[in-house]
C-alpha cells in the first residue's frame, strides 16, 4: 500500500519515527508532517498565504502548515502517487472522546476521510517517558489491511493506547467519551502593561463511563473508535421546535 504519515508534534516526533520504521519495510511510506509542533490546532487550514514545503532527504517533507494541510497537500500534488490510507501519529498524548474536537492529530485523519482515504488517528495515551510504542505499532502495522477494508466515507479511525509495557494489548471497540478538565488561566504582567495568559489544566475524572475509550485505555485496552465526519448529532430538539420566531 501507498502510506502517508503525517502528525502534529512535528517530523521529529519518535511516535512518527516509529511507524515510518515498522511499515516502511512492507509498504511504500512517504512522510509529511509540520515543521514543529501543532498540538490543539483542529482542523486549521491555511487559508491566506503560502504554505512552505521542503524535501528533507530520506526522510520525507516538513511544511511550515497543519496536520490538515499535510493531507491536502498529500492528495492534491507534493506526492507522485495518491496515498491509499493515511496514518496520523503516533501522537505523544492522548486524543479521547471529545478530545477529537481540538486535535491536530485527529483533524488529519478526519481531512483524510473528507478526501475519500481511510484515515487512522493513532495515539500514546500517556507521554511520559519511556513511551512504549510496540504494542500500538504492532498493532496497527499487522492489522492495517484490515483496518482500510474496515473504514467507510463516513467515519475516520482514532486509536489510543496506553502506554505499558507488553508484547500484546487486546483491541475493544468503543464510542467516545466526554472529557472534562479542570482548566485554568495562569497569568503575569508584561513590561508594557499587557498581561499574558497561560491555559493550564489536566482531565478531571468524573466517572469514567463502561464501554468509552477513556474506560477502555484506563482498563489497559487498545481503543478503536470510528468517529462520524458530520458535525452533526440527530437528538431531541423538541424545546427548538416550539420556539415562536420558527416558521
């Protein structure tokens, strides 16, 4: 298969590397990932100005854009060939439930997906050294083929894992959580009276619910978890319905 391997903690990111090692021996690979990190950045697009693209050798393409633009410019012309899946990560972090919403990692399988190409967001749910990258690698390098047969035009693939040690970690299929964080402003005053804000916080566990992604990797699981494209949920809008300025 034709891979293409993006992220957004940047072409030097080791969750990067390891991929590329695993499946360059069986696949043709080729990398486009941002030129540093773009954690939290969604589905930015660079939409006013150029986007920087450089060839490093041997190693693929940095460009000065997002994890999204590395999709883009993937598909539409940097690559001699159409990739037949992209592969997002292997990001230093978790992307749980609604985590999905702000990350950069994600957003590149999703954009994968809006091109009509299986799109798979991997992730290392704890990034503190050492990270054990094997069983998520193994993972998803033994079962890629599968993965794609899988993956339909509706939906993007995100996978967690956690970050323990083992040869093997068994595969749950799960549905995303809500994540909450206890987040926070740190601040200090500049020299010319602006003040600086920092958004500090860390996920706050309010029950962690059976059958989620978070319960899964908390359980010691590989999550997979097909996420829906559409920015849209079908619920109970009755209290709408009986507004009075509707026609």
């Amino acid at each position: 298969m034709n891979i293409l391997i993006t992220n957004d903690d940047g072409i030097e990111s080791p969750g990067l590397q390891a991929l590329v090692e695993a499946l360059s021996s069986d696949h043709h690979v080729d990398v486009i990932a941002p030129d540093g990190e773009r954690s939290g950045m969604s589905h930015y697009l660079t939409m006013k100005g150029a986007i920087r693209c450089r060839r490093i050798d041997g190693r693929g393409y940095v460009i000065s854009g997002s994890p999204a633009d590395c999709v883009i410019l993937g598909v539409l012309g940097v690559l001699d060939s159409k990739p037949d899946v992209v592969l997002s990560g292997i990001n230093l972090g978790a992307n749980l439930g609604t985590d999905v919403v702000y990350s950069g990692t994600a957003a590149a399988a999703r954009q994968a997906a809006f091109m009509g190409i299986p799109g798979i967001a991997v992730s290392l749910t704890d990034a503190e050294p050492p990270c054990n990258f094997s069983p998520l690698v193994r993972f998803v390098s033994q079962r890629l083929h599968e993965l794609v047969r899988l993956w339909d035009r509706e939906h993007f693939i995100n996978i967690n894992a956690p970050n323990r040690e083992g040869e093997e970690l068994p595969v749950v299929l799960t549905r995303l959580c809500r994540r909450h964080y206890g987040n926070r402003l740190r601040n200090h005053a500049g020299r010319n009276g602006e003040m600086y804000y920092y958004l500090d916080g860390a996920p706050t566990n309010n029950g962690v619910v059976p059958g989620t992604d978070w319960a899964a990797v908390e359980a010691g699981y590989i999550s997979l978890s097909p996420v829906s494209i559409h920015p849209v949920e079908y619920t109970d809008v009755g209290d709408y319905r009986e507004a009075e300025f509707l026609v």
